[in-house]
C-alpha cells in the first residue's frame, strides 16, 4: 500500500494508571495530526460476548474462571477480522488493554499456570507497540477509591501486577514502561512520540503474530 499499514499500539498497566485518558488523548492528537487513528478496548463490552463479560464484572452472573478467560479472548477474536482490514488501510489502532490483561487477570487466580491463559489469545494481531502505565499503587490511590467491580482490590491487583511483570520480560515483544505519575499531558507528549516514531518504523513491515 502506498502509505503502508497502521500500527497497533496497545496500552497496558494498572488500574487508575491511566489507560483509558491517555488512549483517548492519543487518539485525538493522532487525528488532529492528520494521521487516521481509531480507538479499540478490551473488554469491549457492546457485543454479545461483551455484555456476558460486562455482566460479570458487574457481579450479576458467576462464570467458572476458565469459561471466563475463553471469553475475554473470544471478545478479541471476534474483532481480529476489522482490526486487520483497518490496520492494512494505514488505520493505526490505539487499544486500551489486551491479551496481556488477560494473561496477567486470570494466571493471578489460584490454579491457572501463564501458559495456559496464553493460549487462548496465541495468534492475534502482535502489537507493534505496549506501553505500561507503571503507577504505585500509592499513587494510584490518591486518584479515587477502587470501583464496585470484580478484580477490584488491592492484593489481587498486587498478583496482577507480578503477572504482567513476567510477561514484560519477553523480548520478542517491543514493550515500553512509561512513568504514569507525571502529568496527563507530559505523560501524553511522550505517548505520543513513541506512537508516532513506532508508526514510521512498522508502517512497511508486516503484522505479527502474537504468542507464536
Ligand atoms: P485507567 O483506565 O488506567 O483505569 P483512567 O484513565 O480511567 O485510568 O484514570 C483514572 C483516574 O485518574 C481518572 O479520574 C483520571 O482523570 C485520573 N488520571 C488519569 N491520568 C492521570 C494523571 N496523569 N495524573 C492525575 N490523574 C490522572
Ligand atoms: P476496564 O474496562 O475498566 O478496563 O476493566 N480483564 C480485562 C480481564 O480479566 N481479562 C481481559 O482479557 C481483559 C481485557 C481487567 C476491565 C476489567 O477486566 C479485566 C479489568
Ligand atoms: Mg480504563
């Protein structure tokens, strides 16, 4: 293609890091720029799989912890087939959590080993790009209280965070730690930089995938 492929940025990290302000943000500054940018989250709750997940969270229905995880990637599978034709039409893709939310949500539980939550989501669409959101939980606290939803404590969310550090070590995977206790718009300048930088190296390289 001419212009070349979009790139497909992930953001990761804990609750509260910021996630969803910084992925709007960049997003809008990426279109205000001119580039073609579009905003993708997991979970994304409007589907039919999304609103069993939603319900979930939202502690209206019990799920056992594997038929859950399945769900959470069968809610990613079930965009690959858009989020590839977008990405080949030079739409770069901004995604607020991923496979690596997944991975790090449910190994966190008792019983379920890295590999086996991998799995599910073997073969996606590889990010060209994971930011982490690293915030203390300190600070995190100081934005607001934890929400009503299930996962929503602290010594869960600290077995989380071990998670997504043994994942983070995997190399193959062009993961970026950003200090996400600066300011929404510093932290959103550097974003931004790096976005943009990753969209010029990988727009004539070809998608990866992830996990294989
Ligand atoms: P996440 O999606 O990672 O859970 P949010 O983007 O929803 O986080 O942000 C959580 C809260 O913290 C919101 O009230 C948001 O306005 C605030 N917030 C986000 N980024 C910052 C920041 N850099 N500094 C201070 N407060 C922030
Ligand atoms: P938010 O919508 O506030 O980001 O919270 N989760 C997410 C999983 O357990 N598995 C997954 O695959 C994903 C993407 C993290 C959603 C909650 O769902 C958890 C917090
Ligand atoms: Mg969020």
């Amino acid at each position: 293609m001419a212009g070349g492929r979009g790139a497909l940025i992930v953001l990761e990290g804990m609750d509260r890091a910021g996630k969803s302000t910084q992925s709007r943000r960049l997003v809008q500054a990426l279109q205000a720029a001119g580039h073609r940018a579009d905003l993708l989250r997991f979970p994304e709750r409007s589907t039919e799989i999304g609103r069993l997940i939603g319900a979930y969270l939202q502690r209206e229905r019990e799920l056992d912890d594997h038929a859950v995880h399945l769900l959470f990637a069968a809610n990613r599978w079930e965009h690959v087939t858009s989020m590839k034709e977008k990405l080949r039409q030079g739409i770069t893709l901004v995604v607020d959590r991923y496979a690596f939310s997944g991975v790090a949500f449910t190994s966190a539980k008792e019983n379920f080993c890295l590999e086996w939550c991998k799995q599910a989501d073997a073969g996606l669409p590889k990010p060209d790009l994971i930011l982490f959101l690293q915030l203390s939980p300190e600070e995190a606290a100081a934005r607001g209280n934890f929400g009503s939803e299930r996962y929503e404590n602290s010594p869960f969310q600290e077995k989380v965070l071990q998670s997504f550090r043994h994942l983070m070590k995997e190399k193959t995977l062009n993961w970026k730690t950003m200090d996400a206790s600066k300011s929404i718009e510093d932290l959103h300048n550097e974003i931004k930089t790096v976005a943009e930088k990753t969209m010029q190296e990988v727009k004539d390289k070809p998608l990866g995938e992830l996990w294989k």
